[in-house]
C-alpha cells in the first residue's frame, strides 16, 4: 500500500490527531504532513507508530505539552488529545535535518505546513516578563483577577511592539474563547437608535489603521516589584507598554449612525468577561480619534489582546482601552464603577486626590546599552532607545552621558507618529569610565519628562516620599538614568538625575 492509500484509509480522526498535536498555538511550527515511511524514521517516531500518523501520549515529551497559563493542565483539543509544540526538541531536529536530506516534507493541508504562517529562529529566545519578574510566557500569579505580563522592551526593534510579545494586563480570571460569529457590540443610552453590531458589519464599515501605544498608567510606578532593584531592564520599568498598527472603525462613525442626543457628555465601554470590565471615556474623546479595533499589526487581535474586538483610546491610560468590547452607553455622567471610584486614583504626596486622569505623559528610556546589553568594550557605541507620549508627537529627544549636567540632542528616525513609540540613537565614544547615562524627551505640546526632583515639587512632596511603599503614583515619567560601570556592565541608576 502506498503512503497515498494509508492517508486514505486513516481514520479522519487520526489525521486530526497528528495534526493537532504536532501543531503550536499562535502558528509555532508544526511537524505534521509527514506521509512516508522513510520520513518518519528520520523524525524518530516509535516503530510502532511509523504507520498511523501520529505520537502517543505517553511518548510526548512532558515539556512539550502546551498548558492551560491559569490552570497548568494540558491543553486539549476537542477528541482529548494534548496539543503540542515541538519546536526546539529532538524530535523537531531529527526531523528537520531528515527532510532537508530526504528533499523536504510532503505538504497537505494549510494547516499541516508551518511555512503558511512561520516560526521564529530557536536561537531568539524572548519572550514577556511575569509579574514576578521572571521571564516566563505565562501568568505567573494564576488565581488571581489580574495579572500583568510585561513587553521585554530592551528586545525591541523599530517602533512596532511584536504581537507575541505586547504587553497584556487581564481584569478578569481568565481570558474567554468568543466565536466572531456570535459576538455583538450594542451602542445604546442617549442616542437617537440603539443599534447592535455584529463582526461581519462592522468588517463593511468604512476602515482605518494607524500605529499607536497603549501603555498602562502604572508604567514605571516606583512600587512595582522590581522598579528600584539594580538589574532592572526596561521591560521591568517600562514594560506595561506596547506599540502597535492598530485596524478598525472609529467610534465616531458609530456613534453618529446612532444619533448622540444632546445633553450626553460621556460613554460607558464595556467588556464581555468574567468581570465585565467597564471605564468612562469623556465623550469627546469617544468622538475624537477612538477606534473600534478588530486587527493588530496585520492580523485578527490575539485573544490575550481583546479579540475579536477591543476599543481603543490613542494617548490615553490603558485601562481605557477595553478589550473584548460588546457594550457601548452613551450617558450624561460617568459611571459608578470600581476603577473610577477607587482603583485608578491617586493620593498626592500633599494629601490631595487625583480622580480622573487619562492622558499619558511625555517618557523616554535609552534600551542599549542596558542591564541586558552591557557596553562590550572601549570605543564607539550606538546609543538606542525609545520615546512616546501621550499628548502627541516626540519632538525631541536629548542624551546625557555626564549624570545630567550637560544633554545633548539624539536623533529622532522618521517617520515620527502621535501618541506612538519614536525611535531614537546618539553616537557615542566610551573611554572606559564610569558614567550615568539617561534621556529626556519633549512632545510638541511642549511637555518635558522630568527629573526626581521637579516631579517631586510638582506632587508636593520630596523625592525621598516615592521610595517609600505609600507613594502608589500614576503617571510616573521621571528621566530613567543607566550607571555604566568600568566593566562595562549597565545598572539602573533611578533617582541620580
């Protein structure tokens, strides 16, 4: 019987079940498709099973086994099969340096060929930061109602955040399975025509795409875990930040086939999870440049990332940007929910609290060199980094290399867009001394990043208040200095400059 004729005579149910766990999730690369016998011994599969098409569990390496992030139990697809990734094992190598010997695999189905849609080089190995710190691709506190996985960005090149790798903070206790096909978004309160949308209209509608941040207000808080230890990465300080192509339907559009009445002031956005998470957003913003976002960066949003759709406010705190958007009230008032009444203000230094607060101040933060790319030797080096603001544009972007007394202005790489991530770089010669290096950046509203002491004074109180655990401050853009050692290596030098 030839390999055609076995293939015909499989069960569906066994083709299915090499494919699924042969296969990543996110598209990571799959092994399946291998039809002849001669391919299979060079992947390295039992004798017993060189014939059926697939692996038996108890021969799956345990590490392979994709798992359940909250749960840790295995992944399984709907015939009770664990799901697979076998990319990086032996098996995965033996069967790569065998079909590159035999000619390459023979290719079936879409799903079946991993060139459809790719992996990365095993020798690129990051991945998000857990809230513990730890580079880790899953939530690392599982039981709880929020978890926060961070962007490595002293990895990230150019100004678009790799979806894989974009920052996620999740309000519910897990992230939901929603079908696209079912899913409806309602705008209804103080309009002229509630009106319920389903994915297939809002696809008809006319479209926009533009690259944005969307950065939680916490970003860079001096009470995170790891924001004062010396071997703080940029991801560690500044991880709560991703920049993005973002592609969908203004609200505007929205809100004006439904007719906003007069008298209304502010919208309702709400979540279908397990929280039913919900923020005001001013109705003028609502108006302005929201989105109504069904893609990121060229593809479906991910699930961890609000699929099948998520609003989205440029410039404004994360916590407004709701993912998995299925309820729109127009209203005359904010709402009375938790994250407006306590959660997301703030206590001054003074005495004083911050209520409503959306818009995201002008920071900057050079990545290399950095606690993960120490400067390797005497001579000249290119300093990199990024800035973004909130409030618009980057329109400057200064470097010192003396601990703040003179700055000198960096590059900024064209082409610049608001409320996104600018890139930056400042040629250097290092003679092997030690130095404090930081950069300030100014937006083209004229704002400027800060040092300790000028956002202390703006807070009324002193720079010594935010070391202590009661200075739970948003908004925290003050500069970010590196003390660059005699070695080479890079420390975080917070409040020096």
């Amino acid at each position: 019987m030839n390999s055609k004729e076995e293939q015909k005579n499989l069960k569906p149910s066994s083709r299915r079940r090499f494919l699924k766990e042969s296969a990543a999730l996110a598209g990571l690369a799959a092994v399946g498709g291998i039809r002849s016998a001669q391919a299979q011994q060079a992947f390295g599969l039992p004798a017993g099973e060189r014939q059926v098409g697939w692996v038996p569990e108890g021969s799956i390496p345990q590490q392979n086994i994709l798992r359940d992030p909250w749960t840790g139990e295995p992944l399984r697809d709907p015939e009770g099969n664990p799901v697979v990734d076998w990319t990086g094992s032996p098996q995965w190598e033996k069967y790569r340096q065998g079909a590159r010997g035999l000619g390459g695999p023979l290719y079936g189905t879409r799903d079946k060929d991993f060139r459809l849609y790719g992996y990365r080089s095993r020798y690129v190995t990051s991945t998000r930061i857990g809230t513990n710190g730890a580079n880790c691709p899953m939530p690392t506190n599982i039981k709880t109602p929020f978890f926060s996985l961070l962007s490595p960005l002293e990895d990230q090149m150019g100004v678009i955040t790799p979806t894989s790798l974009s920052f996620m903070d999740e309000h519910g206790y897990e992230i939901p399975d929603i079908d696209p096909k079912t899913h409806t978004l309602t705008i209804q309160g103080m309009v002229d025509k509630p009106l319920t949308f389903t994915m297939e209209d809002l696809m008809r509608l006319p479209s926009v795409s533009r690259i944005h941040t969307v950065e939680c207000n916490s970003n860079g808080t001096v009470n995170h875990s790891n924001r004062l230890q010396p071997w703080a990465t940029p991801g560690d300080i500044y991880g709560e930040l991703s920049c993005n192509e973002y592609t969908g339907v203004l609200l505007s559009t929205l809100l004006q086939m439904a007719g906003v009445q007069r008298g209304a002031s502010w919208i309702w956005a709400g979540a279908k999870d397990s929280t039913n998470h919900t923020k005001s957003v001013p109705l003028p913003k609502a108006m302005d440049d929201a989105i109504v976002a069904y893609g990121q960066n060229g593809e479906p949003l991910r699930p961890e990332q609000g699929f099948p759709l998520r609003l989205l406010t440029p410039g404004w705190e994360g916590v407004t940007n709701i993912k998995r958007l299925a309820r729109i009230k127009v209203t005359n008032e904010p709402g009375p929910f938790l994250r407006e009444a306590r959660i997301y203000t703030t206590i001054r230094g003074d005495g004083k609290i911050r209520w409503f607060q959306f818009m995201m101040p002008p920071k900057s933060v050079i990545l290399r060199p950095g606690p993960s790319h120490p400067v390797p030797s005497r001579g000249y080096y290119e300093i990199r980094g990024m800035a973004w603001s909130g409030q618009g544009r980057v329109r400057r972007v200064e470097i010192t290399t003396d601990g703040g007394r003179t700055w000198k202005d960096a590059q900024l790489q064209e082409p610049v867009f608001p409320k996104a991530i600018a890139r930056f770089v400042f040629p250097w010669t290092w003679n092997g001394e030690e130095v404090t290096l930081a950069s300030r950046c100014t937006d083209d509203q004229g704002a400027l990043q800060p040092t300790i002491a000028e956002f202390a004074k703006h807070w009324g109180t002193t720079p010594e208040w935010f070391k202590t655990p009661r200075s739970s401050v948003w908004r925290f853009n003050v500069i970010q200095p590196w003390k660059v050692a005699g070695d080479g290596r890079v420390t975080n030098a917070i409040f020096t400059v």
